[in-house]
C-alpha cells in the first residue's frame, strides 16, 4: 500500500522533493511506501520528475499509475539503474514542478468554470480532461446560446478577485448526507472512498476530488477559451505556460 502524500492538505500540492523507501521492484518501475507523485486519474495526467538513489544517479519518471493499493512509478535511466535498487532501499524523489502546477491550475480552473456553470444553467460536468496547458469540459445538456460570454465573465472575475480553495475531510456518511443535486458534478464516488476528500472553492464550490490544486483562484492566471461546435462541451488554455507561484 502507498501513501498518497499529496491528499493530506493544500500544502502538500506544493511538495517537489521527498524521501521515501522502495516496497517493490515490478519490471521498468518502483512501488514506495508513500508519494507525492500524483497518479493518471480522474481526468488529470501523472506527474513527472525523477527519483534517485541517495547520494547517487537518478532516473527519470515517465508515467504514475495506480495499481490496487500500490502507485507505480516507470523509469528510464542510465543503463543498468534499476538493479542497483532494493527493497527497504530510500530514493529521493522530485517532481517537474511546471508540469504539476500547471495541472493544478487547470484542474482548479476546471472546478471554477463547471460551478459556475451549474449555478447559472443548472447543467452538471459529466467528465473532465486535463493535458498540458488545456482542459475540456462535457456538460449533461448543451448550454443556452447566450450563456458562454456571462460564464467567460464570471470565472475571470473569480480569478481577478481570488477566492481562498481549501481541502476538507469529511466521513463518507456526512458527504452521502448532502443532495446530489447541489454538486456541479456528475462523477461517482466509488463505495470505498471513506473519508471523502473535498476541495472547496470559497462562496462557488463543493465538490470531491483527489487531484491537486492551487491554494487561490486568483493563481490561475488568464485562461482563454477555444471555440468548439457542440454546447455540450467548453474548452480552455492557460494563457500563461507558469506565472510566479504565490509566496506563503
């Protein structure tokens, strides 16, 4: 079993070097007993980085993946590191910080838009996808012809003036307690999950989730969103690759 360090709180998002020890050797990868390299899930891409013997070489990480209890992390590196690990052996581990932060801009930035457009239309987000500097959004119905420019107006405000996001713990029977319907989401939570683990976006959102996010709308920075032909389903860029992180 890993540790998914990067869920414990909002700090942890911003982890990019750690130390962790190696439970198992599957081929071309690493199990450890605890990570901060988030996992392909929930519409988010893996991190990447790369993780290194302790005082010694080092081996790029190429894909994060669950698998049971267990996060695998794949490597390629210099020939011959992998039999240089062992079980009970500490790596140390470091995350390509501009690909995680852009994907906790986008993901935070994807919560943002689906609140608001369920609470101007109604409409819940069935899916999302992340990847590089774009997200996308499938909707449950397509939007009113006149409801994109209102929407593009109110998430741009909620990131000129920023709004606090926090991650809250709740036990599952607390979560299970509030109607479905006052979620901007449409994704199940599967049965096990107990706790549940919130983000919410200060006076806009509530919502589950175990991506990693940005402490502040108002880090985001400009988006820019991309015509598409079907109303079902809306579509942004980070219009800036990686604005300064927020000191604190």
């Amino acid at each position: 079993m890993t540790e998914l360090a990067y869920l414990a709180d909002m700090p942890s998002a911003y982890v990019t070097e750690f130390r962790a020890r190696i439970m198992a050797l599957p081929p071309g990868g690493v199990v450890l007993d605890r990570t901060y390299f988030y996992p392909t899930g929930g519409g988010q891409p893996s991190d990447r980085g790369t993780l290194g013997i302790v005082g010694g070489a080092a081996a790029e990480v190429v894909e994060v993946s669950k698998s049971g209890g267990s996060v695998v992390h794949r490597l390629r590196g210099p020939s011959g590191f992998l039999a240089h690990l062992a079980r009970d052996q500490e790596v140390d581990g470091r995350i390509d910080w501009p690909r995680r932060h852009q994907h906790m801009r986008l993901h935070t930035a994807q919560h943002l838009l689906s609140a608001h457009v369920f609470l101007a239309t109604g409409l819940r987000t069935r899916r999302a996808n992340l990847g590089g500097l774009r997200a996308t959004l499938d909707l449950e119905g397509p939007l009113p012809d006149d409801a994109l420019p209102r929407l593009v107006d109110e998430v741009r405000r909620s990131i000129e003036s920023p709004r606090t996001v926090r991650i809250r713990h709740l036990p599952r029977s607390e979560w299970d307690a509030n109607p479905v319907g006052e979620r901007s989401g449409l994704v199940p939570l599967p049965p096990q999950v107990d706790p549940v683990r919130v983000i919410e976006i200060e006076g806009t959102d509530i919502c589950p989730c175990g991506g990693t996010h940005v402490r502040s709308t108002g880090e985001i920075g400009l988006l820019r969103f991309d015509p598409l032909g079907a109303r079902t389903r809306l579509a942004f860029t980070l219009a800036e690759p990686d604005p300064p992180t927020p000191s604190g």
